[in-house]
C-alpha cells in the first residue's frame, strides 16, 4: 500500500493542487461574494409603560456580503435592526443599533449604528384656568359676571412639556349676544 502511494507522488501532488485551483476557481466565478444594501425599519424593544419615546431614526441601512445564492434567498423581511430600553433612564441618550442577519451573511457596516432617544416620563400637573372674553355684546347690553365650573384642569402629558405649562386659558367670544349663554 505504502509502495502505491509513493509511486508517482510528484504528478499526484500536481494533480491535487489543480484540482483545489479549479474548484476554487469555479466556485468564485458561479457564485462570487458580492455586497448589497438593505434598509430595514428600526424597531423598538423593552420599551417602559408610562413613557413617551421619541428617536431620531426609523430605519437602518446594512451594508451586508454574501455569496450571490444567498440574496437569491433572503428578502429585506430577513433582516433585522432594533433598539433594546431595557435599562434605558429617563433623558436624551444614544443607544446602540443591534443587528440580526441570516446565517451566511457578513455585516459590513449599519448606519446608524447609534440612535439618539429621548425617554420622557408621563405625568399629569393641576394648573389654573384663566378665562378671557373677546368681542363685544350687543349694544347697550354689558357682562355682569362670569362664571366658571372650574378653577384648575388636571394637564397630562410628557414632563418635559408638562412642566412648562403654567396656566390654560380659555377664550369665550362675545360676538353680539343679547342673552345669558353656556359654553
């Protein structure tokens, strides 16, 4: 057996590194790597009750590489790009984009692969109410007295925009009525 394998063991050798040569030049030239882009919607994962969000990206471009009988495969619903809140705080923060691909692929680049979010807590504020009238009354009519249901309004809404209210004012109209009236 030992005799059979020296026998001609230099052509032997020859032939071996052809034949690796030629299949890796066949499989380069039937299906080359290429690189592709895809866009996928941003999505969002652990995000807190009682908060509002807000970034300042939806999607995220993948720059991916493959074999070509890949992507015949696959379609842009295969590819995933999402945001974990899970230990997000309250406040202006850039977080990470996570990236899931299909087996094969190499991820070459994403942009972005940071996303500024904006986390911004729910809350509700008692502020006073202000009614100012505008118009005038009929002629020789004159506005005794104003009456309102109520003195506060409970306001709800993200703190940040919550906490800037001061005070609601309403706007009642005159415009030439001679009777009591009801808005």
């Amino acid at each position: 057996m030992m005799k059979l394998l020296r026998q001609n063991l230099v052509l032997k050798c020859i032939s071996l590194f052809l034949a690796l040569g030629l299949w890796l030049y066949v499989m380069n030239e039937q299906n080359p790597s290429i690189t592709d882009t895809v866009t996928v919607s941003l999505s969002v994962i652990n995000a807190p009750d009682g908060y509002q969000i807000h970034h300042d990206s939806d999607s995220v471009k993948l720059h991916i590489k493959a074999p070509r009988s890949l992507f015949a495969a696959v379609d842009n619903s295969d590819f995933k790009a999402y945001v974990d809140l899970n230990n997000a705080e309250e406040g202006t923060q850039s977080l990470p984009v996570h990236v899931q691909i299909p087996s094969g692929f190499e991820l070459v680049s994403s942009s972005p692969e940071k996303v500024s979010f904006t986390i911004d807590k729910i809350i509700q504020k008692q502020v006073p109410v202000d009614l100012i009238l505008s118009g005038k009354p009929a002629d020789g009519i004159v506005v005794a007295n104003v009456k309102q249901s109520a003195d506060t309004i409970t306001v709800e809404g993200p703190r940040s925009q919550v906490n800037a209210v001061r005070r609601a004012v309403g706007y009642i109209g005159l415009d030439n009525n001679k009777d009591d009236f009801t808005v």
